[in-house]
C-alpha cells in the first residue's frame, strides 16, 4: 500500500507553479489544460527524501483531487537545467541593489549541471548580460543595478519574458525554468486574466 506523504508531515515539498489551475477552476465544461510544475523534496532535517512514485503525490485545487499524469526525478540524464534570471530593467534599484549579492549568492549555490543565464526585460525583450553557461562566477558578475523606470520602457516585463522563450533560449530538451525579478505589474492589462501573464 503506497504511503501519501501530505506537505506539512516529514517531506517538505516546495512547488514552483509553472501554470494555473484556473482552466479546472472555470467549471466542467471547460477543457483541463495540463500543468507542468517543479517540486523540491527533502526529507526530514534536510535528509535525502525516499524514493517517491506519482502514486505518492497528491495535488488539490481548493477541495478537488487532481490527477498526476506524470511524475519524473531530476536526475541522471534529466538533471542538467537552464536558469533564466530575469531582471526588469525598469525595477527599483534601490529595491534590486540591495539584493544583488543575494541574487549572485544564489547563482553560486546552483548545482554543476546548472547552467545560468542573466538577462534584463527591456522594451519587450530582453538584454543578454551573460549567456547561458555553467561558470557561475561569470553569470554572477554579469548582475548590475537596473535602469530604474524611464520612459519608452515596456508596460509589460511578461512581453520580454515572452521575447526569451520564444526567440532567444536554445532548444536542449532539457529542463527549463525562470526566475523573474520584478514588481509582477504588467500595466498593459492589470487583472488576474491578463493574456500576457
């Protein structure tokens, strides 16, 4: 019998949500739109977890139980990933500056396999300040304080997130994931339905 291991008992799983459950949230009659997303296991006192099967996970929407189509470690083959770090240009320095070391302190605790990218949301698109690579130090200090808000910036950092996955990131196969540094306001359309986001 497959033992569920809830998230408050002695597994900590951190989710980083990668879509939204509103498609399910809508009603019957809308299609379900899977949703890919990245959990972190770790056992108690940060031991290594035990093995862990999709039968083991359990995910809710509010009180709705929903399927787990697919459950696939991180290692191996699959391990190697590519970090995007994205950083609105338009965003406050003083805000930003303060977390710069931070920012480098956490590109320099990735793993060997990671490689880290550092690009700036500027005007739809994004500024390359360091390529995708696995030389940490590098990608750390290709970081610099942000522009500040000036005028002709973008009204929307999702329209550079955008310009990233679609015309800049080099197709690998492997796992791909953003960190995005920014107020989160997209000015172009400011409700929770915004096609941007």
């Amino acid at each position: 019998m497959p033992k569920h291991i809830p998230v408050n008992s002695g597994l900590l799983a951190i989710a980083i949500l990668l879509g939204s459950f509103c498609a399910h949230a809508q009603g019957s009659n809308s299609p379900t739109i899977p949703v890919t997303t990245t959990v972190s296991v770790l056992g108690p006192k940060f031991t290594a977890p035990p093995p862990l099967t999709k039968q083991d996970i359990l995910v809710y929407s509010k009180k709705t139980r929903l399927n787990v189509i697919n459950w696939v470690p991180a290692q191996g083959e699959r391990a190697p990933l590519q970090l995007a770090i994205v950083i609105d240009n338009s965003a406050s320095q003083l805000g930003v500056g303060s977390q710069l070391s931070e920012i480098a302190g956490f590109i320099s605790l990735q793993s060997k396999s990671t490689a880290v990218g550092v690009f700036y949301a500027v005007n739809g698109t994004v500024q390359t300040a360091a390529n995708f690579t696995t030389n940490h130090d590098a990608a750390a200090k290709a970081l610099r304080l942000p522009f500040g808000a000036r005028a002709g910036d973008s009204p929307s950092v999702y329209l550079s997130v955008s310009d990233l996955v679609r015309n800049r990131w080099p197709a690998t196969g492997g796992r791909r994931e953003i960190l995005l540094i920014s107020s989160g306001v997209d000015r172009l359309d400011r409700g929770p339905e915004s096609p941007y986001v």
